[in-house]
C-alpha cells in the first residue's frame, strides 16, 4: 500500500479542509484575512516609513485587495479542488496500480508455479515417453517370447499329445458336470469312440450301467473330498476284451486354483492280477498237496506210533522194547519234523493260531524227557532233567507248540552231542498279577555254534556248516518255526555257544497261573457205542486197539454210505468220522445224517490228518471235536471226557459240502462213448476229427475269458462262459469236460466260490488230458478200420 509522505501531509490536509469547510467561506475568510492583512499591513509600513496614516492609503489597498482576492482565492481553490481531485484519482490509481501489483505478484507466483509444474510435467513426459519407450521394447520382446512360448507351448501341446496318446495306460478327463472332455487312444479302444465322439458323454453313456454307477460314485468321492483315490475295477473293450486297470483318479485345477473337473489314469493290471490269482491259487494248491501229504504220511505214522505204544506195553526183552521204542521215538521224531513242515506253511499264511489249555509243567517236562531220554540212549547219552522249585503248578499255554518249541530244541541238543549229556532246566519267576514268567534251558555239550553263525540260526532253511558234523542234516527249519512261535506266545528265545563246548538255550515265557482244574487224563466214561468210519485198514486196527482198550464198544464202516446205513438202523453215543473217504468226504456223511435227524443227540468228532484246516472249521460243518492223526490215547481221553463227563451245549452249526466230481480216469468217464460212436457211424471219423480240431482251436480263447471273468470276479459271466464250454465239450464227447464245466456253470450253487477256483483248474487239466485220450481214442478207431 502507498503511503503519504510528510511533505504532502499539510497540503493535503489544508486541501480536505478547503473541502470540508466550503469555497465561498473560505473565500469570505480569506478576503477578509486579506483584508486586515493588508490594511494592517499598509498601516505598519506608513509607520515604518515614517509616513502619515492616510485614509485612502487604505481604500486603495481594501479596493486593490477585493479586486485580486477573490480571483487568487478562486484560482487556489479550483487548483485545491483539482489537486484534490488528481489526488483522489491519483490514489485510486494507485490503489489499482497497487491491486494490479498484487495480482500481478499473484499471478507471477503462479505463472512461476505452473513454469515448475509445466517444467515437472515436461520431466514427467520425458520420464514417461522414456518408460513408455521401455515398456513398447518390453511388449515387443514380451510379444516375441509369447510368440516363441506359443509356438514352444504348441510343440509341447503336440509331443503331449503323442505321448498321451502313445501311452499304454487309459487316460481321460471330464468336467464338472461328469461328461468327458478329453482321452487318449486307449480311452479310445475301450469305449469304441473316437474323442470327439466322446466328448460331453457320461459314464452312463458309454459304460455297462453296473460300471457306470461304480464309476459315477468313485468320480463323486474325488469331487466331494476334493482330493485324490485309487481303485481297481474290470473294464470291457469295445472288441469284447475285459482287462483289469488300476484307476487313478486326482481334481483338476486351472492356474489360478479354479477345479476343472478330474483327470483319470487307469494302468493295465490284468497280468498281476492274473499273476495274483496265480499265485493264491499255488498256495492253495501247496496247503492242498501238504493237506494231502499229511493224510497220508499220518496215516502210517498213525499205525507205526500206536502199534508201537501197544508194544511197549505188552511183555517184551529188554532188548526187544529197546527196538520198539526206538520205533517210537522215531515216529514221534517224524511226526514231529512233519509238524514243523505244517506250521511253516501256516505261518506263511498266517493261520497258526494258539489254543490255550491247563497245562501241568511237571507232567509235561516228564512226559517230554521220557520221548528225548530213549533218543539221547541211542548215542548214550544222558539226559538231565532238573525241575526247579517253587514252579507253577498248573499254566495256561498251548501244549502241543511248547512241546514243539523244546522237541526241536532238544532233538538238535541230541543230534550235534556225540558224547556227554543234555540238560533240561525248568524254574518260573513269582508270580506277578497270575503271570509268572516260566524260563526252560537246553544245555548240551555238542560242538557248539561258532559266533559267526550265532545271529543266522534261526533263519528259514539255514543250518550250520559244521565240518566235524556233516551227517547231521535237517530241514533247517526247526529253529526258525521255534523263534516264530516264541514271539507268537510273546516270549523270547536267546541262545549261547562256544565251539566245541556246547550249546545253551534259553527260552523265556510269559504264561498265565490257571486257576482251572487241568483236564483229568483218567477216563471217566466207558462202555459206549462207537462208531469208527475209517477207510484204512491200518488206522481201524489201531483206532478199533485203542477204543476197546479204554472200554468202548466198537462197529466199524469203511465207507461214506456205509455209515449211513449203519446211523439209520442203530443208534451210536459217539460218531469218529475220518474226513476223506473213497465214496464221499466225511462232510457229506455228516451233513446228510444231521439233515435226517439221525444224531440229534449223538456227538460227531472228525478223524483228520488235514493239520491245515483249522478246528472251527470243522465246527462249522457239523464237527462237535476234532481227533487229529496219529490218534494219541490223552487226546481220545480228553474229548470223551469233554464230551461225555461234560457235555458240550454249544450249539451245533450245520453246513454241508457237495462232493466234488469224479475225476476217474477211465474211459468211459472221459469220453461219452456212446454219442462218439453214433457221430462216428453217422457223420464219419473225418467230420469227428473236423470238429475235434475246431474245438482245440476254439477252447485257449474259451479259457482265457473264463480266467479273466473268474479273475473279475463275474459270476454270471463265468457260468455263461462254462456254459459255452459245456456245450462244445458235449458236442465232441468230451464227457469230462461236460461234466466239470457244468459244475462251473451252476452259480446257485451253494458252495460255488468255495469250489470254482479248483473246478477251473480241474477244467484246464482236463482238456488238456482229455483232448490227448479223444485223439488217441480217434487214432485206435483208424486202425480197427
């Protein structure tokens, strides 16, 4: 803002008074100021100069004065007013000049404001024309790689696709909604339709509707939990085929983790699960054949060991019962070797299973050292027993596999000792809670086990290399059966040896203080009705010996029918049926005789040497006991007891198994004799040998959908597959064949899954048998013409 300087203070601020207070009075005030000033004055300066005072003197100078005042006075009070008026002027100038001033500072603020944003923005649009620069090289390189990762993505789209498609396994995807969206080649095959044709298809159209709803339900397992799962299902080409895949099945998802549906990978199993098949078959057929090995080696074993035990008790020389019982302790010694044999091939699959009874240790140490004490005279050797006090009186345990754990124990001590003793050493810790841990060592001095061979003893078929002992060999499986049967009853085996000095082992075992009263091996009941069915002639005499022995009365039947006709016309107190008998199994007898109400109250105990099957099966199929072969006189003792000094009310579950066909051999089992002769007289031995062959051709594919249909577990198609079988067998005479697949094809039956297995085998043995006795049978009738 302007401001007044002092100089123009009195002049400006006479003009506001001139303004203020008016022109004319002014004029009127100066005038007359004027007026006296000059008539004063001229009054002073006559005085001065000496000069008389005259009137006129001031006329002059009142008129002079009123002449020129008011003009000077009207002059100085327009300059006034003018000047007053510039001023006004010159300040609202100045004040605009000072307002212009100000916006013009204002606006060269902002014009210098806006020069550094115009010059920021100018940076700015460098930086951005240059970054703009960089991002278009950027795109043009993000272009050009996007083009190469196009092209890349293409190529590895397309060595995808190949591999995919060359792949072995079944491979596919579908949405959401459960329609496919994609397979490759072997989807292909198995559906019969081409990827497109496939793709928004369900399950339900192109599967059987039982794969289908299996399919739907496993697809709907991985979608709801929204994880992955494997399965294993039976799959039908379009050609007919069925092969067995292992399904994967995993949720697919897209890159920003949005699921897409699921993607399957199914491999080709058929060969495993064949192979699989193969191999429970071959483990069936081992437990058959060792089932039937121990039928019959028992059954001599039974002769020999109960023949011998009546010896023994009859009037000998000492050197004759010496004999005899040697007889018998090597029977049992077999009998024993046998047992590790059965037990081996039950721990393999895992069905050896423990059967707790009241067991008197002094009584079973005795019994035991009295069997190993006739070994150990063989080589004289001394056998000690020591029974070490305070010992349990009665336990808990499973007699026959203690007895089998120390017998290999003790038999090996006997063989590897040629001179000195062995030692048996029974003792049993206090008990704690009714278990006392009972610890029973077996001391030699043999020829020892180097340390080398320590840890390997008790290996599966491992025996010590022992130069000085080559001649004694074994099975090498005792020890490892005896470890195994340790742990099984929660114990522990340990052993200590010094070469040349002897062996020690020891065996430790947890057994429970039983607190029933052990099984009275005194006979309580005598003069029963038996009846013994038992086909071999060895096993009756010495059954029959040991019965009337005891005080039983005793009929004998040979046969399965046999004993039914006898169970028909009399009633027995007790049935001892033998299981495998020529006309039919002991199963048969058992079932037809219950479903006629024949032994309501009459006890049925089997007579096997199976050792595989285990005794509730036998339960379950009519059995009230199980007698295993050789017959012991304390296990014949204790069942009768069991049976008749405690009757037994548990109730009996009947079950019955049919027969299997007859495989005999001969001819006219073979062959349908009679409609080979007939197309032979009627069509001729060339139309027979033409559809022969046709048959032989046809029959590999026959069997393998057989196998593969078994294999799946598809019964219908099993028995509609037989059923194929069983008519071109028919066709051709094959009267066997004819016979066994009709067993195959009839699916209600009872016992068919039970069974099938070994009737399909039976079946491939057969035609291939039976081909060669139809060729040779076409060739005789050649040479007779």
């Amino acid at each position: 803002m302007h401001q007044e300087t002092p100089n123009d203070s009195w002049a400006i601020r006479f003009a506001q008074f001139v303004q203020r207070f008016g022109t004319i009075k002014l004029s009127v005030l100066f005038v007359i100021l004027t007026l006296g000033f000059t008539v004063g004055g001229s009054y002073v300066i006559r005085l001065s100069l000496g000069s008389e005072v005259e009137p006129d003197d001031f006329i002059s100078a009142v008129i002079l004065t009123m002449l020129s005042a008011p003009w000077v006075l009207y002059f100085f009070s327009e300059l006034v007013k003018q000047l007053e008026s510039s001023r006004t002027n010159l300040k609202e100038v100045v004040s605009q000049l000072e307002h212009l001033r100000e916006e013009d500072v204002f606006l060269n603020r902002e014009l210098q404001n806006n020069i550094r944003q115009l010059n920021h923005e100018i940076e700015q649009r460098k930086h951005a024309q240059e970054e703009r620069e960089t991002v278009f090289k950027e795109l043009e390189k993000e272009i050009q790689d996007k083009s190469e990762q196009e092209a890349q993505a293409r190529h590895l789209s397309t060595l995808l696709r190949s591999i995919i498609d060359a792949s072995p396994d079944l491979i596919y995807y579908r949405n959401e909604e459960g329609r496919f969206a994609g397979c490759n080649r072997v989807a292909e095959q198995m559906t019969g339709k081409t990827e497109k044709q496939l793709l928004g298809l369900t399950p339900h159209d192109v599967y059987e509707e039982d794969l289908a709803r299996q399919v739907v339900a496993s697809d709907h397992e991985v979608l709801e939990a929204n994880a992955s799962i494997t399965e294993e299902l039976w799959l039908r080409f379009a050609d007919g085929r069925r092969r067995y895949f292992e399904m994967r099945k995993v949720p697919f998802f897209d890159q920003d983790g949005n699921r897409l549906g699921l993607l399957a990978f199914g491999r080709d199993m058929t060969e495993r699960k064949q192979a699989e098949n193969a191999a429970a078959k071959a483990s069936n057929d081992k437990t058959r054949f060792i089932a039937t090995i121990s039928h019959e080696l028992r059954t001599p074993l039974n002769g020999i060991v109960g023949l011998s035990r009546m010896l023994r008790d009859t009037e000998l020389t000492q050197e004759q019962w010496g004999w005899v019982s040697t007889i018998y302790a090597s029977a049992i010694t077999l009998g024993n070797i046998f047992n590790d044999i059965i037990d081996m091939d039950k721990l393999e699959r895992d069905k050896l299973e423990l059967s707790l009874k009241t067991v008197s240790l002094r009584d079973f140490t005795e019994e035991l050292s009295s069997i190993i004490r006739l070994l150990a005279a063989d080589k004289s050797l001394e056998l000690i027993t020591n029974i070490n006090d305070p010992l349990p009186k009665l336990v808990e345990v499973d007699g026959t596999r203690l007895r089998q754990i120390l017998w290999n124990i003790l038999f090996n001590a006997v063989k590897f000792t040629q001179k000195g003793h062995v030692t048996l050493t029974v003792s049993a810790s206090r008990p704690d809670n009714d278990v006392s841990l009972v610890t029973f060592v077996i001391e030699d001095t043999g020829v020892g086990i180097p340390d080398s061979e320590i840890e390997k003893i008790f290996a599966m078929y491992y025996q010590v290399d022992h130069p000085d002992h080559q001649s004694a060999t074994g099975t090498g499986i005792g020890l490892a059966i005896c470890k195994q049967m340790v742990d099984l009853m929660k114990g522990d085996i340990r052993v200590e040896s010094k070469q040349g000095r002897g062996t020690r082992f020891t065996v430790e075992l947890p057994l429970q203080i039983s607190k029933r009263p052990m099984q009275v091996e005194q006979l309580q009941v005598t003069g029963l009705n038996i009846l013994l069915v038992e086909d071999i002639e060895l096993n009756v005499m010495v059954a029959k010996a040991l019965l009337e022995k005891l005080g039983q009365h005793v009929d004998v039947a040979m046969t399965g029918q046999e004993a039914i006709d006898k169970i028909r016309e009399t009633t027995y107190d007790l049935i001892l049926l033998d299981i495998q008998l020529p006309d039919m199994t002991g199963f048969d007898v058992a079932a037809t005789v219950i479903e006629e109400d024949l032994v309501m109250q009459t006890p049925i105990v089997a007579l096997t040497a199976n050792v595989i099957k285990k005794r509730e099966e036998y339960l379950q199929n009519g059995m009230d006991d199980v007698i295993a072969k050789p017959v012991k006189k304390s296990r014949v003792i204790e069942v009768l007891n069991l049976l008749f000094a405690e009757p037994d009310s548990a109730p009996q579950s009947i079950s019955s198994e049919q027969p299997k066909s007859d495989t005999s051999k001969q001819l006219t089992n073979i062959l349908d004799m009679d409609l080979l002769q007939m197309l032979v007289d009627t069509i001729g031995e060339d139309m027979v040998r033409a559809s022969v062959k046709v048959f032989h051709e046809k029959m590999p594919e026959y069997m393998e959908i057989l196998q593969l249909s078994l294999s799946a577990d598809e019964k219908s198609e099993v028995c509609a597959q037989a059923h194929k079988i069983k008519g071109a067998a028919g066709s051709v005479g094959l009267a066997r064949v004819q016979r066994i697949a009709n067993q195959i094809q009839q699916g209600d039956h009872p016992a068919w899954w039970q069974n099938v297995h070994d009737w399909v085998e039976e079946l491939q043995m057969a035609v291939q048998q039976d081909m060669d006795t139809l060729h040779n049978w076409l060739n005789e009738q050649m040479i007779d013409d």
